[in-house]
C-alpha cells in the first residue's frame, strides 16, 4: 500500500501506531487531539499523587508505631 502511494514505510508505522493508541482520535482536529491528550496526562498526575498519598501515609503509621532510637518511645 504504502509504495502504491508512496508513502514512507516511516511515516506508515507513524500512522499506525497512533491510531493503535488513539484510535479515531488520532484523526481528530490537533485541539481535540491535544486536550484528549492533557485529560489523559492529567489523570494519569491523579493516579500517581494518590498512590504517593497512600504510600507516605503507610510509611507515617509505620514510623509512629516503632519505638525511637533513643528508646523514648
């Protein structure tokens, strides 16, 4: 396909990929493709700051419930 209308192997890779991992919006308007974009960064933002939320809260129970070095707690 891509010699028929010689189109670089590249450029056919390129397109293909994007439309694996966009699917119709890889053939969207660039500002529909570009917010689509951001929504996606940002909640994959959220995901990781509530995993760090949850793990710095795990790590602050374990570090109040063991005794000091000092062995004043």
């Amino acid at each position: 396909m891509g010699r028929e209308h010689r189109l670089a192997e590249g450029l056919l890779v390129r397109w293909r990929r994007e439309v694996a991992e966009r699917g119709d919006a890889a053939f969207g308007s660039p500002e529909e493709t570009s917010t689509i974009a951001l929504e996606r960064k940002v909640a994959e933002l959220e995901r990781v700051c509530g995993q760090l939320a949850l793990e710095n809260a795990a790590l602050k129970k374990g570090l109040s419930t063991r005794p000091s070095r000092s062995g004043t707690r």
